[in-house]
C-alpha cells in the first residue's frame, strides 16, 4: 500500500488527493476502502476507512475462523527530505512516527498493520453462541455431547452462592429479577 505524493508535496498546503485502496495484505487477505490524503506544512494526514478479513482463533472452542474487521485511519506521515531541493529535513519530534522516505512513498503497510491489531477484539468467538470445549474430556461442544458429569463447585464459592440465593426473593418482591 505504497503512494507515491511526490507530486502533492510541491503542491500548496491544503491539498487534497483521494485514493481508493484494492489490495491484499501479507497473509492474502483483502484490505478495500478509501484514504484521502491532506498537505499540511509539515506532513501528510492520511485518513480514511479500511474494511479487511482477520483470521483468528475463537477463544471458547479454539476453532480457526475469519471475521470482517473495518478500521478508521488517522495517521500524520513527515517529511524525511525537502520536497523542492532534496535536502534532508530534521527527525519529527514524536517518538515512533511514520515517515515519507527519500524517495517521497507514503507506505501504509505498518499503520494497518497497527490499526488491525488495535481493533483486534480481546477474545475472539466464532459465533456468539459458541459452546467452546468441555474442560474434562477437551471435546468442542459444538459438534459433538459428553458424558462428563459437571464439575462440583468449589467449596471456597459457598458464602458467596448463600448469600446470592438468600437475596433473591428480596430482588423479586422489589420487581427486579
């Protein structure tokens, strides 16, 4: 996902230029949507919105599964060389920034890369009603039952489930349930 701005770099601060992205990424998934591109006097704002699939791992059954994932894009890259007499340009002062190279390519390679992780859900699920595996027999409850009798709660839980079963019927009276 490399652009060359070259020629927007020569261009007066506030230009705009709009690019529609069709490409895939390093695992062959599609990466598709639409970026526009803003000259400020120091960079190029790149915004935009990006729809991509993500192969992940569903967190209850461990089964492999694709999901969409789209990701709104806000990422200032500077200048590394002066776009009229080619001389080098000082390091911008945020730490980790993304930068136009010599050559004057806008690469938003790793800025998706970022963004997909960010939008990346904690814990993945195939489905929202995914049953996940059996903790005895490791068997994925989606396909198949087990014979495993459930596991007797943990003695520590005890007051606790007393005191959740003792306020119940005062819950109901009050109307909540």
């Amino acid at each position: 996902m490399k652009i060359n701005v070259a020629q927007q770099l020569k261009e007066h601060i506030g230009s705009v230029r709009e690019y529609d992205i069709d490409q895939t990424d390093e695992d062959g998934l599609p990466i598709r949507g639409r970026v526009q591109l803003l000259r400020t006097n120091r960079s190029i704002l790149v915004t935009g919105t990006l729809d991509t699939i993500v192969r992940g791992e569903c967190s209850r059954c461990l089964e492999q599964f694709e999901y969409p994932l789209k990701m709104d894009i806000e990422e200032e890259y500077f200048l590394t060389r002066d776009p009229v007499s080619g001389l080098p340009l000082p390091p911008p002062p945020e730490l980790g920034a993304f930068l136009i190279d010599e050559n004057h390519i806008l690469d938003l390679g790793e800025a998706v890369r970022q963004y997909k992780i960010i939008a990346l859900p904690m814990k993945p699920v195939c489905r929202e009603d995914c049953a996940g595996l059996c903790p005895h027999c490791g068997r994925n409850l989606n396909y198949e039952t087990c014979e495993c009798s459930p596991a007797a709660p943990d003695a520590r839980w005890a007051p606790l489930q007393a005191l959740r079963a003792k306020s119940r019927p005062r819950a109901r009276r009050k109307g909540v349930n």
